[in-house]
C-alpha cells in the first residue's frame, strides 16, 4: 500500500497546488515555532501572512516586535527548517499590515 502522502502529493501536482501546499506546510511550521519561541503577547501583536520563494512574510503591530524577530532570525530560520524535510526557508521579511495606518483626516 502508498502512504497516504504520496498519494496526495500526486493529487496536488496533477492538479498545480503543490506550491500552495508547500507553502501552507511552510507558515504551518513557522506559527509552531513561534508558539514555543514567544510568549502569547508576542503572539498578538504578529502574524505569519505567507511564504514563497524562500521567505517567509510577516506582519507586527510595532517595528519594536519586528527588531525582535530580526534578532532571532537565525533561531527561528533554524528551528523552522528542523521541522521540515528540506531546509527551504532562508529569510524572514515583514510586510506592513493592512489598515495598519491611521487616518488623519
């Protein structure tokens, strides 16, 4: 008998959603991480919004948190990468949060 993974593997390639697979596994991964890493106030204030090419891409409520996790990467590259069969991800890049600006009119 296939495993089960091997059979949905080829299903996902077949229909072209491998990629988003990965990637999904990828930010999987990474909230784990995060859950042991930092502490559930940490958590609130960031968000693991996707991964690709490499990277995964993130949110924070305050560069202060961002400064956090830029000085961890390499833990958290690491650790991610542990949990994983390859080591795919290399970079940690922040994206700003949607309405994350106020308005000041």
């Amino acid at each position: 008998m296939d495993k089960i993974s091997k059979l949905t593997k080829g299903v996902l390639i077949a229909k072209g959603l491998n990629k988003a697979a990965g990637a999904a596994l990828i930010c999987h991964e990474a909230e784990k991480v995060f859950r042991e890493l930092f502490d559930k106030e940490f958590l609130k204030e960031t968000k693991i919004i996707s991964s690709r090419d490499g990277c995964i891409y993130l949110s924070t409520t305050s560069s202060v948190y961002s400064q956090e996790i830029i000085l961890r990467e390499k833990d958290i590259i690491d650790a991610i990468n542990n949990s994983l069969a390859d080591k795919v991800v290399k970079k940690i890049r922040f994206k700003p949060k949607k309405g994350s600006l106020q308005d000041n009119s």
